[in-house]
C-alpha cells in the first residue's frame, strides 16, 4: 500500500519559466582584486611594501641582521661573553679554597693562622654545622633547630662579652665572630663522628670531649685576641667564655 503526499507547486520568480531570458538573469559579479597599496620604489622598509619576496631578499642581502649569524659563530659587537663571567660560587661569595685553608689553619692547635681569618665568611661555619647535624642525626639525635640557635646565641655573647672587655679599643664585630665560632666548632664535629663509635657512658667518653673542648676553646681565643684590638690583656676572661660555648657543645653531643 503506497502513501501519497502532497507537494507543493514550484513557483518561479519569472512566471513559472526557470529559464528564462538574459534580462532577467542577474549577471554574476566580476571578482576584484584586494585593495593594494601603491608601491614606492625608494621604500627603505621590505615589509612595507607587501611584497614577500622582496622581503626575504632584502633581509637575506643585509647584513647584520638579527639572525644573520650562525650558531656557535664568533661573538658579534654588544653580545655577551660567557667565558668572562665569573664562576657561579664566587658569585655567592663561596670560595672553597679559603674555606680549605681557614679549616686547616684550625687543625693545628699550637699554630694558628690568624691572616686567612681576616676575610670573614659564613659558608664555611654553615658547612660545618651541616656536618655536625648529620654526625648527631646519625646518633638519632634530631637537633638541627638547636644547634643553630645556640650558635646563633654563642656568637652574640661572645660578641658582647669581648667589646665589654675591649671597651672603645674593640673593633670585633658580629659577622668576624660569627665567623670563628663557627670555625672552630671543627673540634666539636669531630668529637661527634667519633663519638659514633666510642662506648655510651663511661671516663673515656668525658676525657675524649674534655680534649677537644680544650682545643677548640685555645683556638677560638687565639684567633679572637688576633683578629681585633684591645683583647690580649683580657685573655683569660675570653678563653672562659669560649670554654662555656664549646662545653654548652660537648654536652649536647655526649648526651
């Protein structure tokens, strides 16, 4: 069974004569170029002219132009020169050599170096004071807050109890002291490796600390009466206010 539907008749504009005659056909428009700009023949900008070919003509024949050199030339006018920078630690202000020298000027109790400590540094005291939290984290002591900040306090009273003495003759400032103290905690961070493998308790452990609290106490005194005026006739108050720091120290690493 077949359904029929009812479509609509076609109605064409022109009467019902889909083909009708040329005057009522509309003629199609001519495409027509873009607007164009007119040329100058003296334009001294390529990219102006709307032209790419003599654009990459005249930026390839010029010279110095931005890409114009090849990579890994040789450095053009202005250009920066990487081989002439400085190194990225001396930029920081980290010279491992002087920290080297300082070091080893500390092992030597009895012959001190007081000239490497002129120039003060804090890269070298935080160096060791990494290592003496690493020797006290292998312990299974967590102390890295508290070491710092008995440092941090050990330079102040150092640092103010030294002026005191000196009175206007004192030219030791904060960041020197900070500097040596730091240093000589040397002793105390060996004290903690060896520490690792002596006997908890006991004469020898307390002999062993008493060593190396006299040793680090001797060169933080010589160097600080070296280091700035007006404390050699103060030695003795000095080497007693070392001798509580690095006991304060020795403490927190028997126990």
């Amino acid at each position: 069974m077949t359904k029929e539907f009812a479509v609509p008749p076609v109605v064409f504009p022109s009467g019902g004569n889909p083909s009708g005659g040329a005057g009522n056909v509309q003629q199609r428009r001519v495409a027509t170029a873009p607007f164009q700009p007119t040329r100058s023949s003296v334009s001294s900008i390529p990219f102006m002219s709307f032209d790419i070919g003599s654009a990459a003509g005249a930026s390839s024949s010029s010279s110095g132009g931005f890409y114009g050199g090849p990579i890994g030339g040789g450095p053009s006018p202005g250009s920066a020169n990487f081989e002439d920078e400085e190194p990225l630690l001396d930029e920081l202000g980290i010279h491992p050599d002087q920290i080297w020298k300082k070091t080893k000027s500390i092992l030597n109790p009895f012959r001190v170096n007081p000239t490497v400590h002129k120039d003060s540094d804090l890269s070298g005291p935080i160096l060791l004071y990494m290592s003496l939290c690493l020797f006290q984290l292998l312990a299974g002591k967590i102390q890295f807050g508290v070491i710092l900040g008995w440092i941090v306090v050990s330079s102040i009273f150092l640092y103010v109890v030294f002026n005191m003495l000196a009175g206007r003759n004192g030219n030791l400032d904060l960041h020197t002291c900070t500097s040596v103290v730091g240093y000589c905690m040397l002793p105390v961070v060996i004290l903690s490796a060896a520490s690792l493998f002596v006997p908890q308790g006991g004469a020898i452990r307390f002999g062993v600390a008493g060593v190396f609290v006299l040793w680090a106490t001797r060169v933080c005194t010589g160097l600080m009466v070296s280091l700035a005026d007006g404390g050699e006739e103060h030695r003795g108050l000095i080497a007693y206010a070392a001798l509580l720091i690095y006991t304060l120290f020795s403490l927190l690493v028997i126990f």
